[in-house]
C-alpha cells in the first residue's frame, strides 16, 4: 500500500509527458486544447482511483505533522516548566493536552492511568491546556502551583476525579483535600513563570494544529480527543517499533 502512491504518480506522470509535444515541455506552457486533456486525463485517473488521491493526502498530512513535532520537541518534551509522570527514563513518552473542566479528558483519564500502572517503561508529559472558561485557568495555575510543594499528580488526579461544576471554590477545596497549603498555593499560583508556562503550552497547541482537549502526542503521531485503553496500547505498541 505505501508504494502504491508513488507507482501511481510516476504513472500519470508519464503519460502526461507523452501526451505533450517537446517543444511545449521546453517552454513549460500548454495550450488551451492541451490544459483541457491534461485535466481530462487527471479527473478520470482519480476517479478510478481514489485511493491515490486518499494516499497523497495521507502522506502530506504524515509529513507536516512530522515537520511540526521535529520543529518543536524540545518545547513538547523537554520544557523544565512541564510536569513529567510515570518513569522519566521511559522509552516512549506520552504527551496529553488537558483541561480539567472538559469531560473527554476525565473520560480517558482511567484508561491512562491504567496504561501507566501497567506499562512501568511509559514517560507522561502533562501538558496544561487550560481553554474552558476561567475556572480552567484557575485550575490550571494551582495544579502548575501545586507542583512547589510536590504534589501536582496528587492534584491532577483529584481534579480528573472530581465530578460536577468546576469553580474556584472547588479547586482551592480539592487542593485542601490532597494536603496543599492553600494560601501557599494561591500565593505561588501568582508567580509570573506559572503564566508563562500556561501561555507557551497554548502556543505550543497552535502550532502543532491542537484545538481542543484532550489531545495526544504518542510517538508520531498527534492524537485529537479521547481514546480508549486499546488504541493507546496500539500507539505505545507502535512507537516502539519505530
């Protein structure tokens, strides 16, 4: 299948060429008469087989995604300002964009934490996406706070299980609940790199075309929305074969 394409274009190419006279190859123009077959030739080629056209765009789209996470890995998974969990020497890393108000996020939330609990060799890069209103940007902070006095993963995971509204109110109640000194936390929550870290993930979102959350980095592959337990084994699967 991956050949196919290729095969396929060297084909139409080739016909292409021999449908037009040297001398207009040579002065890269065509005639009205010679447009007209050319795009007859192509319309009926793709009709027949979609599969190609399916193909090309398949391998752009590969491409581009492979461009923009090779333009941006260090920010993806190096950045000192990101939460890392699971075995930080692992062999395949799992990014997540995430905001603790979207529903789909705390949906895929137990199949990750199995996946962690089972796969002792998974790194897990948790990437704060806060873009649900302010409550998330509340969240967001405190969980980044959190993080000073070394219970973020404590906190995430009390805020994934947390059922019903988000508001303020309730973060600073979770944030009691898992030992944080809440006026420490609200106090750290104002620090000028929490709001950095939080506007550099957003950015980091837009430019590898992210949009909502959850969203997944696993190996090549940049995943939007939520998956089950299977479909990120296969991936992990996947990325270790590469």
């Amino acid at each position: 299948m991956p050949y196919r394409a290729p095969f396929a274009a060297l084909a139409l190419a080739c016909a292409l060429l021999a449908a037009v006279p040297l001398r207009s190859i040579a002065a890269a123009e065509f005639t009205p008469e010679q447009r007209k077959a050319i795009e007859a030739m192509i319309h009926d080629y793709m009709m027949q087989h979609p599969d190609v056209l399916l193909d090309a765009l398949r391998a752009a789209e590969d491409a581009k995604t492979n461009q923009a996470l090779s333009d941006h890995r260090h920010e993806i998974f190096d950045d000192p300002a990101t939460p890392v969990g699971g075995n930080p020497q692992g062999d395949v890393t799992i990014v997540e964009f995430f905001d603790y108000r979207c529903p789909y996020c705390k949906q895929v939330q137990p199949s990750l934490q199995a996946l962690l609990d089972e796969d002792r060799k998974l790194r897990f890069i948790y990437k704060e996406m806060p873009v649900l209103g302010a409550p998330s940007v509340t969240a967001a902070h405190a969980a980044l706070a959190a993080r000073l006095q070394g219970k973020y993963e404590h906190f995430h995971a009390a805020m994934m299980a947390t059922k019903g509204q988000i508001t303020d109110e309730v973060v600073y109640q979770v944030a009691g609940s898992v030992g944080l000194d809440v006026d420490r936390l609200k106090r750290d929550m104002a620090a000028p790199e929490i709001e950095q870290a939080l506007k550099a993930n957003l950015a980091l979102a837009s430019a590898l075309e992210i949009r909502g959350t959850p969203g997944f980095i696993i190996g090549d592959h940049i995943v939007p929305g939520a998956i089950d337990l299977e479909a990120l084994k296969n991936l992990v699967a996947d990325a270790r074969k590469g």
